[in-house]
C-alpha cells in the first residue's frame, strides 16, 4: 500500500507538470484520466496522428504513442507515458506542446 501511494503521489506529480504547459497551449487538450500511468492528449488534426508522433521522435527525440494504437475512433489523440523524472518530463512537454499547437 505504501509503494502504491508513492506511485499515486508520484503520477500526481507527473500530472499537474503536464497540466501546467497545457495551460498555455488552448488547442491542446488533457482528457480526463481514469487512473492508469499515462495521459491522453487530443491535439489539432494539422497532420494524422502517424505523421505527427514519427515527426516528434526524429525531431525532437520524444516518443508518445498514437491513438489508434488505443482504438480511438477519430483523431487526434496521442498517449503520454507518466512514468519519467520531472525535468526531462517538463522539457518534453513544452518541446511536445509547441510542435501540437498550430
């Protein structure tokens, strides 16, 4: 139970960094989460959710994952892991949010 709560806490942490930087990007949106260990993202659809994740790992190193690997119907959504150190994690979000946000 311990190791749990320090999970939660961590995740949390996580979590209200994100929601931070998401502040400032309006066409960014966090969709509610229900628990778990990542994030869901919905993005403006300038690009498919493939060109848009591919294009952020050769740039800009970061790896998130596209929402059709979870079955959403529409796009377009990526999935953030929550489970990093915060600075890398802040660094990431901006870096992410600047190349989403049109």
């Amino acid at each position: 139970a311990v190791c749990r709560a320090g999970m939660d806490y961590f995740i949390l942490l996580i979590l209200s960094v994100f929601c931070h930087y998401l502040a400032h990007y309006p066409a960014c949106q966090l969709l509610p989460a229900h628990g778990g260990w990542s994030a869901v993202l919905r993005i403006p659809a300038t690009q498919s959710e493939e060109e848009f994740v591919l294009g952020l790992l050769d740039r800009e190193r970061i790896l998130v994952h596209p929402g059709y690997f979870f079955d959403f119907s529409s796009e377009a959504f990526i999935v953030v892991s929550l489970l990093t150190a915060e600075a890398p994690f802040a660094d990431a979000c901006r870096r992410l949010l600047r190349r989403a946000d049109p």
